[in-house]
C-alpha cells in the first residue's frame, strides 16, 4: 500500500480575492528616457505568472525528481504531485470519470497528439476562423468559410458532416483568439454527435475566462495551454475519449510509454493506458505542478467575481475604442456577440506594426500585432484576399485583459489611440 504523501483534496472553500500576478510593478522605459508601469495588454499571447503558481513551483522544487520508476522518497512525492495535477486538470474542466487527460507541450501539441491519434480514414472539418494550431494538423480536411452568425455555423456543419462517409471530427475554438467571440460549442456539439461525429475545442482563449464543462457540454476533446492560463511553465493539456488514444500508435517513441521491449526491437508492447502511451519521456513536472496550480487558484476564486471583473473592463475598452474616429475594431458577428476580454483593431494610416511600437515606445502599452497565428481569418476580417507574415499587410492590432488588468491600462490605451488617429 502507498504512503499519501501530500494532504488530502479538502471540499471546497468558500471564493478567495482574485489573486495577483507576477509583474504587476513592473516599470519600462519610454521616449525620454521615463520609467513608467507597464500596461500589460497582451494576455491572449501568454498571460502573465500567478502568484499561487509561482508559489507552487517553489514548494515543489526542493524535491524535485524523477517520475513512475523511483523508489526514493523525492521520487515518490514527485510522481504523486504530477499525478494529482493530472487529477486536478481534469477536474477544471469537468471531464467525465474515464476521460483521458494528457499533458502535452501547449495547444499545438495537443491538437497535433490528437491528428496522430484519428482512427483511419477520419475526414476533419474546421472553419478558416481557427487558430493554426486547430487548422493545420490535420491529414484529410473539410475547411469551411466563416459564417455569418453563429446559426450559419450550425448549419454549415450540419450540411458538411451530412455528406461525410466514415468516422468524422469537427475542430472549432470555444472563443476567438481574434475576436474573442465566444462559439455555440454546445450546438455545434449536439450537431456532430446527430452525424455520429465527434467534436474536439480549441479551449486555450476560454478556460481563463470562463468555467468550462466537458461532460455538460457533452464535448469529446478539449484542448488548452499553460501559458494562457496564467502558468508559464511550458504545459498543456489534451482532455477527452479514452478510446481513440489508447488505440492509436504513439505519439512520441521512448521510455515510459512501453510494458516491454524485446531483443530485435520488433516485440515492443505499448501500455493500453492513454496517458501512459502518450507521455514518453521524462515529463514536464513542474509545467503540470503549475498548471494545476492555476486550475486551482481560478476556481478557488469563483468564476463570478473574474468574469463581472473582466466584463467591466472590456466595456470599457469597447466603448473608448468605439469613440474614437478612425480606429475599428474587428468582429465577426456583431458587437452585441458575447466575447471574452479580447478586442482586435485598426487605426486608420498606420500599419499594425506601427501602432503597436508606438504604444509601446510612447505609452509604456504592451500590445500584440499581426495575424494572431489565424491568418485566413484574419484577411476575412480586412477583406484582403492575401498578406503573409513577412510583409506586415492584413494585419492588426490586439488587445487582450485579464487577471491584473486595472481601469488605468484601460484608459492609457484609449487616450493612446485617441493622440494616434489624430496625428
């Protein structure tokens, strides 16, 4: 019989403050020569560290040490630590009793685990308003145009998967990273299981945001990443049906993921246990120690308080950019479509490029510009019909919040904007 360890998991407490983050001193400089504190508004790139991860990796530090296969105590309390972050990743995103919950690199490696893993034949459909990391990996692919409003999305999967022969799966982002649009994961759901489909979700944009329920939302996969979610330690996770991964090769060759190994290498038994399969390697401790973390400290906060939180401030956001002349934000279906805290803009006479530089060498204001890794999606949004990642065309401005954005960051960026679409 093994020794716990670790305490056990306690019922759950009543919702704490919203913790801080790392950074939220930080001083840079701008033109002059001034220090000023940073306005960090580029949490849709890679949110900043918590506080409680932080303090959480530190406490796993001192014992660090191999996993599965040691005997040593500092083994032993390693593997029980990465096991329970399993358990809790899980948990966060309520996934059903049996679901698999594999921890990859980030969202790309998920969703490229789970491209490995499709049975024979499997034909994909995504629509062009996804993320590379949802639009690239897979072999044999449906891509649809993007719909009109979220009804259109419905039907346009309804229509597709109707014509598809053969094990089907549909791949679509719970919230834009562009536009920070929130999809009808749910319908879109219940649609794909009608055709005998299954569906897998992008949830890298969501799950800092908002809570997320696999098996209410009755989704197949999930797939999200660390360094969104406030835990910067290089981990994600690929959350869903057993059945497909057990079945399949692989995904990385080595250690850990074998029962057995004969003399010619032609006799090597794979485990039958998805995250055992799947997970060759000495494993990211750490990066699943903090995300579990993370996972945590979000719901020991209560998604209440971090959503009205993050609500006031992307309406304030939209309401400054809104009155601004000559800076437009992007959207898909409408201003009045519920989003997360992600505003995507132009400003008239000056590249992406340029507004962000000079928000950030004048304004002390971290922004992201580009095509946000969704290029085709992106080009829909401007009209364009082309533009690549070398020539700064079809490109623009975002700006993303969350945990530690305050009401000042908010205003510099539109009193920013309002001196730039006046130059």
């Amino acid at each position: 019989m093994s020794v716990l360890l670790l305490p056990a998991v306690t019922p759950a407490t009543p919702a704490r403050p919203i913790p801080a983050v790392l950074g939220a001193d930080l001083q840079v400089p701008v033109k002059g020569g001034r220090l000023v504190p940073y306005a960090n508004l580029d949490y849709a790139a890679s949110a900043p560290c918590l506080e409680p991860v932080s303090a959480a990796v530190a406490a796993a530090l001192p014992a660090y040490s191999s996993v599965h296969r040691g005997a040593g105590y500092a083994s032993q309390l390693t593997t029980e630590r990465y096991e329970r972050a399993r358990h809790t990743v899980r948990a966060f995103v309520g996934a059903r009793t049996d679901d698999a919950a594999i921890f990859t690199r980030n969202t790309t490696d998920a969703m490229n685990l789970l491209a490995r893993c499709l049975p024979e034949g499997t034909t994909v459909v995504v629509f062009d308003t996804e993320h590379h990391a949802s639009l690239l990996p897979w072999p044999n692919v449906v891509r649809l145009a993007p719909p009109a409003f979220p009804g259109e999305a419905i039907r346009a999967v309804d229509e597709t998967l109707a014509e598809i022969e053969g094990p089907a799966l549909l791949v679509v982002t719970a919230a834009s990273n562009v536009t920070g649009e929130l999809w009808p994961i749910a319908g879109l759901a219940h649609i794909a299981h009608r055709h005998g489909a299954r569906i897998a979700v992008d949830a890298a944009q969501l799950v800092p945001h908002r809570r997320l329920n696999l098996a209410a939302l009755d989704l197949d996969y999930v797939a999200f990443s660390g360094h969104k979610l406030y835990a910067p330690f290089g981990a994600g996770a690929l959350i869903g049906r057993p059945d497909w991964l057990a079945a399949a090769e692989p995904y990385l060759l080595g250690g850990g993921a074998v029962t057995s190994v004969g003399a010619d290498g032609e006799e090597t038994l794979w485990s039958d246990d998805p995250e055992v399969r799947h997970e060759a390697g000495t494993p990211n401790v750490l990066g699943a120690v903090a995300l579990a973390a993370a996972c945590d400290a979000l719901t020991a906060t209560g998604w209440t308080s971090l959503v009205r939180e993050e609500e006031r401030l992307v309406t304030r956001l939209r309401a400054g950019i809104a009155g601004i002349e000559g800076v437009r934000e992007l959207s898909l279906w409408g201003s009045d479509h519920p989003r997360i805290g992600i505003v995507s803009f132009t400003v008239d006479g000056l590249t992406a490029r340029e507004a962000a530089e000079a928000l950030s060498a004048d304004h002390g204001i971290g922004v992201r510009d580009g095509k946000f890794c969704a290029h085709p999606f992106v080009r829909h949004l401007l009209g364009t019909s082309d533009g690549g990642c070398e020539d700064g065309t079809a490109s623009a401005v975002r700006a993303s919040i969350g945990i530690g954005t305050t009401d000042e960051h908010v205003d510099r960026l539109i009193e920013a904007l309002r001196a730039l679409a006046t130059q």
